[in-house]
C-alpha cells in the first residue's frame, strides 16, 4: 500500500512506514508485503521521498506488467492506487 486516506484523517508530517502491499492469486499465500521505509522520519527527508519514489516506479511498472498479462487473456485490469495527496506545505 502506497499510503491510506480520507477525509477524516489528518495528514502527519512524520512517516512510519512506506510499504507495498500486493494481492497474488495464491490460497497458500495471497498477498506479498514489501517494506521500503520503516522509522521515523519528516514526509520532506530524502530518505522518505526516495522509498515513495521506488514504491512509485514499482507500482507503476506491476500495473504495466498486469496490463499486459490481461490484454493478453483478452481480460481488463482495474487497479486502485492509494497515495499520501502531496502536501506543498513541507
């Protein structure tokens, strides 16, 4: 999961954990978690920007790849991203 968020959440300046959660189609073992950042570090540190970076660049390139297994199959992928909205204020 790249990030969680509605409106009644607030938006922290401090990040914990920047992760990516993937749903596979296996009973034995159905999602893969991966952690890029764990800590405790301000949203405007280098090292948090970077992680949201790579998990970015992997999400984008998984959503490629399931594209073309589906177009493939003659199926459609509809993925929903879930992103921490930018804030201007860091």
């Amino acid at each position: 999961m790249v990030g969680g968020l509605n409106r009644k959440h607030r938006v922290d300046n401090i990040i914990k954990r920047i992760s990516l959660h993937i749903v596979v189609n296996d009973t034995d073992q159905p999602s893969i978690t991966t952690d890029f950042f764990k800590g405790y570090q301000k949203r405007s540190s280098g090292t948090v920007k970077d992680a949201y970076t790579e998990v970015e660049r992997l999400y984008d390139l998984l959503t490629v790849l399931m594209r073309q297994v589906d177009y493939r199959a003659g199926e459609e992928t509809i993925l929903v991203k879930e992103t921490i909205p930018n804030d201007s204020n860091d």
